[in-house]
C-alpha cells in the first residue's frame, strides 16, 4: 500500500539523518537495517548492520535483523545459524 511505503521511505530519511547526527548510536543503525528489510532491500538491511563494530553486531538486536534479513533475501542456513547465535 502507498501510505505504507511513504511512511517507509519517511522512517529511512529519520534513521539516516539520526546516523548522521550520533554515528555511535547502534539502535539508528539497526532501525535503519529494519525499514530497508521491510522494504525488501535486504543487501541494504545487511550492510547497515555490518556498518558496526564487531561488538555492535554481536548484540541481539543486530543478529536479529541481520537474520531475518538473510533469511528473507533467500540465506536461510546462515539466517538459522545467526538466529541460533543469539544469546538471551
């Protein structure tokens, strides 16, 4: 629906204007890599999140997305193996 991709494209330009703001800021980057996933960029949702430090990329948010991107762009043994990865 059109509504919902406006508002898509709307989030992304918010994320990557609070990116630019606060590159520290990990939740910026795994939002962004979120919207790009629900807009079916996936390579986008995973280069967002492979932006961060190792450390970063290791948090549970980030290897959620990250997995669910993978398995959305057709990566479904490497999104299993990140999913299995996360650590509660």
């Amino acid at each position: 629906d059109e509504e919902f991709k406006s508002l898509l494209k709307e989030a992304q330009k918010d994320f990557q204007e609070a990116i630019r703001i606060d590159p520290t800021f990990t939740k910026s980057y795994i939002n962004l890599a979120c919207v790009y996933d629900l807009m079916d960029n996936w390579q986008g949702a995973i280069g967002k999140i492979n932006e961060l430090s190792i450390e970063q990329q290791n948090s549970v948010d980030a290897k959620r997305i990250l997995a669910i991107a993978y398995y959305h762009y057709g990566q479904e043994t490497k999104a299993e193996e990140l999913w299995n990865s996360i650590k509660y």
